[in-house]
C-alpha cells in the first residue's frame, strides 16, 4: 500500500507530465496547422490537438496546485480538468482518425497527434484514480484527528468534573 508522500510525489510527477504533453501538443498543433494552411485546406483536426494541449496544461498546473495545497475544491478543480482533458484527448483521437482515413501527405504529424492523445487520454485516467485516493487518504486523516480530538476533550472535561468532584468533597 502506498504512503500519502508516494501519492503526492506520483501526483506531481504525472502534473509536469500532463504540464509537457500539454506544450508538446500545442506545438504540433501550431506545426500543423502552419502546415494545413499552406497549401489553403482547411482542416479541423489540427485544430484539435492545440485545444486538448490546453486542456492538458491547464490539468497539469491543477495539479500542481492539488498537490501544494491538498484540499477538497483544489481535488475536486484538478479532477474537474482531468475528466475535461480527458474528453478533449477523445475528440482529438475522433478528429484525427478520422483525418488519417483520408489520404494525405502528413499521415507521421497525425500519428504523432493521435500518440500524444493517446498518452493524455491515460495520463488523466490515472490522475484522476490517484486524486481520489489521495482524498480517501486525506479524508482518514482528517477523521483521524478528529477523532483524537474528540477523545481528548473527553478526557480533559472527565479531569475538570473530577477536579469539581475533589474540590466538593474537600470542603
């Protein structure tokens, strides 16, 4: 079973990895779209692949902040962008495949998008698994303290009625 430091350390690397594919594919997509305008074809698929880029990068820099400030709206906002880039990796497989069906000279460029979505599409599954288990573990531990709390006030109003017992029987 893994630690709450483990799962914060997994969490932030798998942020700059999101924080990298999210560059990566704006990138390619600014490189393709450079490249679809060229010879005057509009082309939405290399559209796509700068919008999931975002979705990406903004996933990434929520979990950066998940993990600084481990509270429930930052979990809930990085689960949020996670579940957000991973429809955005779909839609930008769907634009794509159905792109590379046609025939067409950058067949690398669009394989190279829909590799980047792919790694996107299972990079937000696992964050957003690992999210939730860090909540789960942070959520012991609140209970936990509460808890431990709860049971010294219990003791320390048990030592203030002894107290008022032995100060009754004194006089």
């Amino acid at each position: 079973m893994c630690t709450k430091q483990a799962h914060l350390w997994s969490l932030l690397v798998l942020s700059v990895f999101h924080m990298g594919l999210g560059v990566s594919c704006i990138s390619l997509g600014v490189l393709g779209i450079k490249q679809a305008l060229w010879p005057q074809k509009s082309q939405t698929s290399f559209y796509t692949p700068v919008w999931s880029g975002v979705c990406f990068l903004v996933c990434g820099l929520c979990g950066i902040l998940c993990a600084k400030k481990r509270t429930g709206p930052t979990m809930i906002l990085f689960s949020a962008c996670c579940i957000c880039g991973f429809i955005g990796g779909i839609l930008n497989v769907q634009f794509v495949r159905a792109m590379v069906k046609r025939a067409n000279s950058l067949y690398s460029l669009h394989l190279s998008f829909l590799f980047l979505a792919s790694l996107g599409i299972l990079s937000c599954t696992l964050s957003t698994w690992l999210t939730c288990r860090l909540a789960s573990s942070e959520q012991k531990r609140l209970f936990l303290e509460r808890d431990l709390s709860l049971h010294h006030s219990v003791e320390m109003g048990e030592k203030v009625k002894a107290g008022e017992l032995s100060r009754d029987f004194e006089i």
